[in-house]
C-alpha cells in the first residue's frame, strides 16, 4: 500500500492499494496493533570513522512495508511509532549529551531531508516528523512504504576533569613586550586625536617619526592641528 501525502498534517491523498500489481489478489499488510519493528527492515550499509574529529557517519538502508492503515490519523499515528522505533534503534548506544545529525533520502524527494547537530536528547521523532512535513511542502506526492537511506552522524563530546586552564595572560606586560603595539601616554584628552596621527605618520612615513611614536610634542601638536582641521571637539 502506499501512502501519499502533501502534508503529514494536511489531507492525505491516494490512500491504499487493493490489489496486488502481480497476481491481482489481495495485498498481505500488517496491522497497526502489531509491534513497530514488524514494520520495516533495516541494514546497515556503510560506516566511516574520522579519529580527528571523533565522529561516525553510519548509514543505513530502511525498507518499509505494507501496512493496513486508510484514515489519516491512523497514518501519523503509525509513523511516529515507525519512525520512533527507528531512532531508538540507530541511537541505542550514543550519550544523551553527545551530538548527532540526521539525513534521510528518498527517490520521491529532490533534495534529502536534513536536521542539523543537536544533543541525542534533542533528536525526537516529533522534530523528525516536523522536518519530513516542511521538507513535502514542496513535493505533490511523498511514498512512505518503499526503500529509503538514512545517515547518522555521530560526534563524541568531551567531558571530565583532564582539561587544563591556560594562564591568565597579563595585559600590561604585553603591551611593554610587544613592538608591535603603540601605546598613547598622555595626560590630556587628546588620545584619540594622538592614536589617528602617529597611525598616519607611520603610514606616511613622516620624517619624525620616532619622535611621534614615543610621544614627544610633536605628536601633540599634531593632534590638535588634525582637530582643528576636522573640527572635531
């Protein structure tokens, strides 16, 4: 049987198949009531391990099959239950406070539908369903009991007591250290003033300049030109 839909919360449209495209006899379907792995197979196809960045990338092939179901809130009922044995299924073993991201793919769909890191505690089926239905917004028709791939990408986080704090660093001392690094010393309020001119005497290469740099009159002198020509209180 398949399910189309243009929203998992919208009406849903073609809903069953009667009859057997082979043989014309009834199709076998599985019932609501039964438990949610009867409804789908999954095999794991690939995994890639990255050391560096501590994750996994695991991915998996799903198949879903037949089920007996025709009126729409049997349907979402159905796949929360489907969908919520599958995240528990491929989730088991990761931490709660680790982070996963979640891809699926389907032959129906342009473009696989995606949901960003998050906490394993984040990652619940309601947050998948809300994905599914933004993503078939766009699509006419989306064929829920057919094959499709999910990936699940697993990071590590770190924890425990191991990190060591670094130094708290001196401002001071970095700034006498660093030549790089002017520093303004003066007593009236001209600092600014005094910053913007010894900027453009080094890009100008002003012939005072070592006298500029360390502050001597000149710099004054040519901070308070500089407001008088900007008129700049």
């Amino acid at each position: 049987m398949n399910i189309y839909t243009r929203s998992m919360t919208g009406e849903s449209q073609n809903v069953g198949r009667a009859e057997d495209q082979e043989g014309g006899g009834p199709v076998k379907r599985r019932r609501v009531q039964e438990n949610p792995n009867d409804f789908y197979t999954i095999r794991d196809i690939s995994e890639k391990h990255i050391e560096k960045f501590k994750n996994t990338a695991t991915y998996y092939k799903i198949d879903i099959q037949d089920l007996e179901v025709r009126d729409l809130p049997i349907i979402l009922k159905t796949l929360k239950a489907i969908f919520q044995s599958i995240l528990d299924r491929v989730t088991a073993n990761i931490p709660s406070t680790d982070l996963v991201r979640v891809t699926m793919d389907n032959p129906q769909l342009d473009f696989p539908i995606l949901l960003p890191f998050m906490r394993r505690s984040e990652l619940t089926v309601d947050r998948l369903l809300q994905e599914i239905e933004r993503v078939l917004q766009s699509y006419e028709q989306f064929v829920v009991d057919e094959t499709f791939g999910m990936e699940l990408v697993h990071v590590n986080t770190v924890s425990g007591s191991g990190y060591k704090m670094k130094p708290v660093v001196d401002v001071t001392k970095m700034l006498e250290k660093k030549q790089s690094i002017i520093q303004i010393k003066n007593k009236d309020e001209l600092c600014c003033a005094r910053a913007l001119v010894t900027a453009m005497a080094k890009q100008d290469k002003h012939p005072q300049w070592n006298s500029i740099r360390i502050g001597r009159d000149i710099q004054k002198q040519l901070a308070l030109d500089f407001e008088r020509e900007l008129a700049y209180p």
